[in-house]
C-alpha cells in the first residue's frame, strides 16, 4: 500500500498500518523517519513536481519555502537510512 502523506503523525499512523511506501512526506520528523527506516517503508519524495513548481515561479516564496523543506527531509531520511526512491 502507498500512502501520501505530509505530517508526521499521518506518517505514523501509515506505517503501523502496513504502508510500503510514503509518497511527499516533506514534514516528516526524525520520529517518522526512523518508524519507516524501521518498518522498511520506502521514502518517495516526488521531487520532480517541487522543483518545476519552484523553477517556473521564482518569485512564489511558498513554492521556493516547499522545495528546500523537502530537499532538507529527503536528506534527514538519507541520514536516518531510509530507503528513498
């Protein structure tokens, strides 16, 4: 089962419910993550659809603010070992 989810207790709840995969997530917390890393549960950031949001309106701080809040959580997943894909 995949889940898209962004807050963490979301997060949570998905992986104790058997989730594989956690799709967005850029407001996952080091308890989230180590959940997943511990459930095996693999991290899909879908940053592609970020970064074209932040790229084609550099003047929306909001879309720039989502961008490097997931860029910094799919990094805190890559420390904590999460399986990112």
């Amino acid at each position: 089962m995949a889940v898209h989810a962004k807050h963490p207790t979301a997060i949570l709840r998905a992986v104790e419910a058997g989730a594989k995969s956690v799709e967005h997530g850029e407001f996952a917390n080091e308890t989230a993550l180590t959940a997943m890393r511990d459930k095996g549960v693999a991290y899909v950031p879908t940053l592609t659809i970020y970064e074209a949001l932040a790229q084609y309106n550099p003047g929306n701080s909001e879309a720039q603010e989502a961008f490097a809040r997931l860029k910094a959580t799919v990094a805190d997943a890559i420390d904590v070992g999460v399986n990112v894909v």
